[in-house]
C-alpha cells in the first residue's frame, strides 16, 4: 500500500479544494479564544465547594500549610484508617511534621496504598474539579491507585473555569506535561444496571483540603483579582 | 465482527422477545433522558455552547489536513509517534507491531470505539497477546464474548442478575464463596479482579475523544479511573482515534467537553478527564515510556465535502441513541455492528457498505428526537434520507417495496385517476367496515392489523363531497 | 382572505369530516376556502423511501395546485413540514423552482397554528369540557415548533388538558416505517396507548391523521376508553361524530 499518510492528506486536501502544505491555521490556535462561559453568581470558593459536593467530595479548611498533618489526621481518624500513607514528593509536604509512629512515604503509588496525599495544581469552580499535573513532585499514580484521594488546594488557586487553568498553565509552566488530570469527585461506575457505584477502578473517596495560603501569597492573589 | 446489520428485521424481532433484554432498556431509558434534560436545564449557556461546539467542528473539518499536520508536529515535539493508518486492518497491524516491539504479553483496554471499529481484540488475541477490557461495561461484554450495545455504556443490555452470574463463572475458584448480588459487590470484585492486570500490563490502549493540535494532547473522558490506570502504569501507552477528532487548541476542548459529558450522562464534567501529551518526562516518576497515536482514516476521508460531512462533527456522546425509540425498544445489538442507535444508522452502511447496512436507515420513524438533542446539530433525519435515496437509486430497495412505491406515485402524480381510485377504496373499505369503524384483520394490511385495528373510512372521500356540496 | 386547503391524502381518504371541520374554522374567521382539485399527496411517502424523482414531481404538481394563493393551510404537521421544511430541500439544486418552493413554504401553515395566528380561539361556537390529551406529532413539535398553538385553542374550548408520560415520543407510525417494521412500530405504538389511556383522558387529540389512525388503532386493540379524534373535529364539536376506529352505533 502506498505511504498512508500522503494518501489521508491527499484525500483531505483534494476534498477541501487547497493545498496540504500551507498550514493557515496557527493564527486561530493561538489566539485561544474562549466559547461562551457558564456564568453564576457565587463566589469562586463558593461555587467549587458547593459542585465538589454534588460530585461525591469531602473537604475541611485547613488554616495553614504547617497545618496539613493534623488535617490528614483528621480525616483518616473520621474514615478509622491506620496512619499509613503515601504522599507527593511535593515541596508544600516536604516539611510537615507527621505525628509519631507515621508511615509517612513519598513517592509514586503501589497497587496497595491505601491513601494518598497529593498537592493540585489548582481548582475549577465551575465544575468543582481539580487539575493536577504529572511531574516530579506530582505522580500521576497518586490520583488513581489508592482508595482515598487526599489533595490539598491552596485556597488562592482556585480559578473560575477551565480555560482560566489553561491561561495559568500557559502563564506558569510554558506548555504540557505527561498528564493534565481533571479530578472531579471519586471514581464512579453506572455500568450496573445504570446505578451509580463509586469507587470503580479509582479512589473511593476524594477529600479536599482547603488551604489559607500564606499571608505574602493571599496578598499577590488579592492583587490578581 | 461481522455485520448482521441485514438481518435488522430478525435482530429486532428476537430482542423484542427477550424479556430480560427488555427489562434492562426499560430501566436505562429513562434514566439517560432525565440526567441529561436536567443538566442541560441548569446551563442556560446550554444552546450558545452546542452553537459554538458546531462551529469548532465545521472550522476543523474545513481545515483538517492543516489541523492534522499541525497535530503531528505537536505530538513529535513531544516525544510521541503517530501512526497513520488507512483501513482497521493497517491500524490493527500498528498495534500488533508495536506491542511486539514492547515485548508485551498482557495489554490492558480502556473504552474505544474506534477499538471495536477494528475488531482489534480479535487481532491482539489472534496473536497470542491476553487482552483485558479495563471499563467495567466493556469487561462485562468482554467475558460475555458480545459486541457493546451502547457506544458509551456497552453493557447497557444487561441485567445485574446476568452480570452476577458471568463474574461467578469467570472468577470464582473452588472454595471461594464471596456474595456477588448487589451492585457494590459485583464493583468490587471487578476491581479487584483488574487492578492486577492494569499493574501486570505491558502495554494499555485507550481510546481518545478529542486531538489537540496546539499541544500534540490526546484526551479521553471516564468515570471510572480505568483509562487513566491504562495510560499511567504500562511501559507504552497507544492511543487509537480517528481523523475527524482533532480540534484547534485547548479552549475548543473546553467548549466540547461542556456539551460531551452532558449529552452523554447528564454529568456536568466526567470524575475524570486526562489529556496525555507524549511519554513520561526524563524526570517524571510514573507514566510510559512510550506514547503512540494510532490515526484511523476507515473512509471517513471520503465522507469530507459530501452528503455526509456532517456526521464528521459527531463526537459519539451516545445522546442520539438514548432518545431514539427504535433503540430503545430494541436494543444495541440489533444494529449488527459497532454502532448502534441513529448515529450507527447513518456511519454503518457507509463503514461496512450499503448493501450490508440497507436496512438501518429505514428502520426510523424520522421523528427527529435524535438531531434534537444532537450537541454537533447533526441533521440525522436528512442523513438517514439519504441513504434511502441511495438504497433507492442503487436499486437496493426490496421488488414489492418498490413496485408499490411506483403504483402509487403512478396515481398521485394523476390526480383525475387519483381521485377516482382513492374514492373507490375510500367507498368499498367503509363497506365493509360495515359500520364497525374499524377492521381487525384485513387482507394486505397484516403489518398493521398485527398489533392494532385500522379505523376504516368514514364514506366517501373529501373531495368527491367537497365537489358535490359546491355543485349543489 | 382566501384560503387553499391541502385537505391531505389520509384526510381525503379516512377522515374527511377532518376536512369539512377545517373549512368550517376557516370560515368562522372570515375566509374564502378554495379546494384546488390537481391536489393529491405531498410526496413525503416517496421522499422518505428515497424516491426523490417522485417526490420532486409530486411537489411540482402541489406548487401548481397552490399557485398564487396567500395562505395555504394544513390540517397536518407532517404534510405542512413536507411543504415547509422538505420542498426546498428537494429544489435545493434548482434555482427556479426553489425560489417557487420557498415562496409556498412561506405561505403555508399548519391548521392549529394558522387558526391561533388569526384569533381562531374567540370564534369557536362550541365547548368541550372532558378531559383532552393532546399528542404532538414529530413533525408539528420538532420540524415546524408547534406546541402552544393547540393547547391555546383546546383552553378556548374549555377542555381539561390532561398530560401524558413520554409524551415528547413518536408514535411508532412513520409512515412506511409501521408496515417495513411492524413489530417495532407496535411496541412503540403500544407504550403510547398505555401512556395516554393511564392519563386518565376522555379524548386523545392530535393535529395529524397518521398519528391518529395509528393510536387509535392501538387503543380499540387494547379495549381502551379513550376516543380519538383529530384536533379540528374537537373544535367544532363531537357530539355525534364517531371518534376515529369507532362504530356508528356507539
């Protein structure tokens, strides 16, 4: 068989009545025009919680990053899970001090973690999703394996909607990673007899805590606004 | 597979009888149209969205061997290799090749229409590789040994009580008494039965709803977290699409996705939506190593510019199918192929030819439900027309059909003798209805006297009274 | 004002009291009503088996018939969206007669719709007070967006609308599509009858004679109490009048 490649394109362009080769679409890529937006009237922190909740999520506020062990804690005391978990080997919880007799390990997941804490990216208010990116401080196993998704999300980090992440993706990190994952609430399944089952292959429960940032962070964040 | 799409008339009859097939679309039905009407309810952006969604696809389509081009410079630079492939036999071949080239034994499956399409279980298995569907719906079928019914819940056709039965006989070892009845229980053992192939796979395949050609991304929408474990954990990950799914950059996807998931389920957004963009990073500490984008073409170059361009904007949401009353009073799999419903009307004879699919697009009441709550506005009632029209120029239309089609064109197009014929049958049907107002049986009309009595005439017709009131 | 009737070929041949009904509206509202003669069927039966040559003759033999009258009104959303949404579809490739085409669909209307459009509501002579289920037929929902139309006309009556599970489904009729697929076609015709005779309804109305022949086929089937008749023998009156599949007697 002839090279499939000229044989597609070949097929397309003599359809389309021009030539292959002059690409006149860059222009329309870039400038990243946005459809129509869903509008609301709550606030953006109010908006996400309110939709993570509709999904099946659980959250706390947790008061500051020093904070975030006593709110793992919390949780895994409520679901009466052993202190056992894996966690990013993210900056944000590179120095939390975890209580005495922790198993506390930081790496990519097994096929048997329990629980995992990750940290996101950011949050979506339209949909009460979480983005998260693969990367060294981020493993991607960390989102799907374990029964209990623990991720925190700095409160200032929350944008409106989804092309908001994609403009602070752009702003901050250039391009793509491996993986962009929108999490939004637990793993789920209606494939029997269209009933909603949560936990299908992914976490069983999805927890968020919510993050003041620190007092220097909040203020860049009001700025932005 | 192979299509038992003529057989259409038999398929329905047969699922019409199947009481337990009818008891699983009886609960589905409604279900799908009550989730999807209040979603669209709560956006009023709703329509302005499905505007805008219709305008990303025709802009894409009128430019897509740019758009393709420009997608496979992207995903390049990222590290990832696409593969064209012509015919489902050439995408298969890449498959095989490079699941060899891995040295792989188990490839685990997330949902993919475009899998089906190719039948690529068939050729995975034909060559010695174990092949595990990873979406509950399809690794139901997929022990089952059945096509998917629904082109976003393949299990659909199924009874919990079915489901409980096929895992008891597929998982259990001697000794083993777990309960499996409830649906929480048949979840879990799934889970568990799978995660030890998505943590022993050489290689996962997942399908993909969209191509970004900004960003070389591929994306794919699940609930369940199985494509993501697809694409996470083996050493190489392929990705199977088609050419018409390539949209412009980032904010495009965001408008599609809008309409996707609410078409589809009712959701707002599905639990999870990933874009992959090439292998693992060189400091990344999960993710593949390798990333292939298997490009399926299977005819729908040819579709490009013609009479059916439009179904190129479809993005297989499922919404078509779950608001179609023939589907729904007969199920996926009397279609005879991979897709079903009117969506699988309008692409199956054009995929396994018309004189196989002839009688899908007539087995449609053209009552419109479907290009209604269509996201991409497909015109599938106009599409399904004109594969008639084809049936009818090709001469793929039955003799009787169409000797009656030509009697009666004979006379509607004299309308003298018209008159005369319509007054003769209109007299001579009321007589014998003998006052009854009805007949229960009738020769040629048992098609219709089967299921329900044809009213009979009043008298005479309209317009011999019409013309005898105003003589008078 | 001068009003053409497409009186239908289903009208003409099962149902023309539905006819004389609609002239009898017409002329309440001051219209003059022409009958053209050369009119027979608007062709959907060969537009929908892929006939198009039929079709494009038989709609060429309807924009003769209908040449040059203002309004051209039937008692029939299938029909009425075969004029207005099909006819240029067909003519798409032909300049001449689609602009013809065009122009007709511009001036034709469904009977419930054209008889809303001109105050039919405060001219009715009669009341109904039953209990009135009232079926869209696809075509009059979805191809031409007729729904308030009727409803505002059965509430100048009186009626008691009465609403009906999946009421927004097709009938099951098709026109072909009841004969090429009957089994399918009684199922769906049959979820229809259960539907409206669970509504509790005297009377099933709809504005198209297919759909009524089908589910009144069904509902005598069934021993149903539910009568059936077409919208515009609801608007000027009953009593005495058989509804569709019943006998004189009753």
């Amino acid at each position: 068989m002839a090279d499939p490649r000229a044989a597609i394109l070949g097929r397309l362009s003599a359809a389309l009545g021009h030539a292959a080769d002059a690409p006149a679409v860059a222009p329309r890529i870039d400038a990243h025009a946005r459809g129509p937006q869903p509008m609301w009237t709550e606030s953006v922190r109010g908006r996400f919680l309110a939709k993570l909740e509709k999904v099946a999520g659980t959250w706390a506020d947790v008061a500051a990053p020093e904070r975030i062990a006593e709110a793992v804690a919390d949780y895994l005391a409520v679901q009466g899970l052993p202190p056992r978990l894996c966690a990013a080997p993210h900056p944000l919880l590179a120095g939390l001090a975890w209580p005495q007799g922790w198993e506390v390990e930081s790496r990519r997941a097994a096929g048997d973690d329990r629980v995992s804490l990750v940290v996101a990216f950011c949050g979506i208010a339209e949909t009460g999703s979480l983005m998260l990116l693969s990367a060294p401080e981020s493993p991607t196993s960390l989102n799907f394996l374990p029964d209990d998704f623990l991720c925190v999300l700095p409160e200032n980090r929350i944008v409106p909607r989804l092309e908001d992440a994609w403009a602070l993706l752009r702003d901050e990190r250039g391009g793509m990673p491996r993986a962009v994952n929108l999490v939004t609430g637990p793993s789920r399944t209606a494939d029997v007899e269209q009933t909603i089952q949560l936990g299908a292959h992914g976490p069983r429960r999805l927890h968020v805590l919510l993050m003041k940032p620190p007092a220097q962070q909040a203020l860049r964040a009001r700025a932005g606004d | 597979m192979k299509p038992t799409s003529h057989a259409f008339a038999d398929n329905a009859h047969r699922a019409l009888d199947d009481a337990t097939l009818q008891q699983a679309l009886a609960k589905a039905g409604v279900g799908f149209v009550a989730k999807r009407r209040a979603a669209v309810a709560e956006l009023p952006e709703f329509d302005a969205l499905r505007q805008a969604g219709r305008a990303i696809k025709d802009h894409t389509l009128a430019h897509l061997d740019h758009y393709l081009l420009r997608f496979e410079e992207t995903l390049q630079a990222a590290g990832g290799q696409l593969h064209w492939a012509e015919t489902p036999d050439a995408a298969c071949a890449a498959v095989l090749e490079i699941c060899r080239d891995a040295g792989a034994s188990i490839v685990a499956k997330g949902k993919s229409m475009v899998g089906e399409e190719i039948a690529l279980n068939d050729a995975l298995e034909g060559a010695g590789f174990e092949v595990v569907e990873t979406d509950l719906g399809e690794y139901i079928i997929q022990i089952a040994h059945e096509p998917p019914s629904h082109i976003i819940a393949p299990a659909v056709h199924k009874t919990r009580a079915q489901i409980a039965a096929l895992f008891e006989a597929h998982h259990r070892q001697p000794g083993l008494a777990r309960p499996l009845e409830s649906v929480p229980q048949i979840v879990d053992e799934a889970r568990e039965v799978l995660r030890e192939k998505f943590l022993s796979a050489d290689v996962g395949i997942t399908g993909a709803n969209f191509l970004i050609a900004e960003t070389g991304s591929t994306v794919i929408v699940t609930n369940e977290g199985n494509g993501d474990l697809s694409a996470t954990l083996p050493r190489v990950h392929i990705v199977l699409a088609s050419i018409e799914k390539v949209v412009p950059n980032l904010e495009d996807a965001s408008v599609l996705l809008r309409l996707l998931a609410r078409s589809a389920t009712g959701q707002e957004i599905t639990s999870y939506t990933s874009f992959f963009t090439g292998p693992r990073r060189s400091e990344d500490p999960d993710g593949p190593e390798e990333f292939h984008v298997v490009l399926l073409d299977n005819g729908r170059s040819r579709l490009l510019g013609g009479a059916f361009h439009d179904m190129l904007r479809c993005i297989r949401c499922g919404a078509c199918l779950n608001h179609c009353p023939v589907y729904g009073a007969v199920g996926g799999h009397a279609y005879g192929w991979v897709y079903p419903g009117p969506m699988g009307a309008v692409l199956t004879p054009l995929m396994v030819g018309l004189e196989e699919g002839a009688p899908l697009p007539n087995a449609s009441t053209l009552c419109g439900r479907c290009e209604e709550v269509c996201p991409m506005a497909i015109p599938l009632p106009k599409l399904l027309r004109e594969h008639r029209r084809q049936e009818f120029d090709r001469g793929l239309v039955a003799g009787r059909s169409r000797w009656a089609l030509a009697a009666w064109a004979f006379l509607a197009r004299r309308p003298a003798l018209y008159r005369l014929a319509s007054r003769a049958g209109a007299r001579l049907l009321h007589k014998l209805s003998r006052g009854r107002g009805r007949f229960a049986k009738l020769p040629l009309a048992q098609a219709w006297t089967a299921a329900r009595d044809l009213p009979a005439p009043q008298g005479d017709t309209f317009m011999a009274q019409w013309r005898r009131s105003k003589r008078g | 004002m001068r009003v053409a009737l497409f009186v239908t070929c289903l009208v003409d041949l099962f149902r023309p009291g539905v006819g004389f009904a609609a002239v009898r509206l017409l002329e309440r509202l001051g219209a003059e009503v022409v009958v053209p003669p050369e009119q027979t069927c608007c062709g959907q039966p060969a537009y929908n088996s892929g006939d198009f040559a039929n079709a494009r003759a038989i709609a060429r033999q309807v924009l003769d018939a209908f040449d040059g009258y203002a309004h051209v009104v039937v008692p029939s959303g299938s029909c009425a969206g075969m004029l207005v949404r099909h006819y240029p579809e067909l003519f798409r490739d032909e300049p001449e007669t689609l602009a013809r085409a065009e122009a007709l669909a511009a001036r034709t209307r469904e009977l419930s719709a054209f008889l809303a459009e001109h105050g039919s509501a405060d001219t009715l002579d009669v009341r109904f007070a039953g209990r009135v289920a009232m079926h869209d037929s696809c075509s009059a929902r979805r191809e031409l967006g007729i729904g308030a139309a009727p409803r505002a006309l059965l509430d100048a009556l009186g009626a008691a609308r009465v609403e009906f599970e999946d009421a927004e489904a097709c009938c099951g009729f098709g026109g072909t599509f009841c004969v090429k697929y009957p089994d399918v076609s009684a199922r769906m015709v049959s979820d229809k009858a259960h539907a409206v005779t669970a509504s509790g309804a005297d009377v099933l109305v709809s504005g198209d004679l297919g759909c009524l022949l089908n589910i009144a086929g069904r509902l005598k089937r069934m021993d149903s109490p539910v009568r059936v008749y077409h919208l515009a023998e609801l608007l000027v009156g009953i009593d005495g009048v058989p509804g569709i599949g019943d006998g004189d007697t009753r």
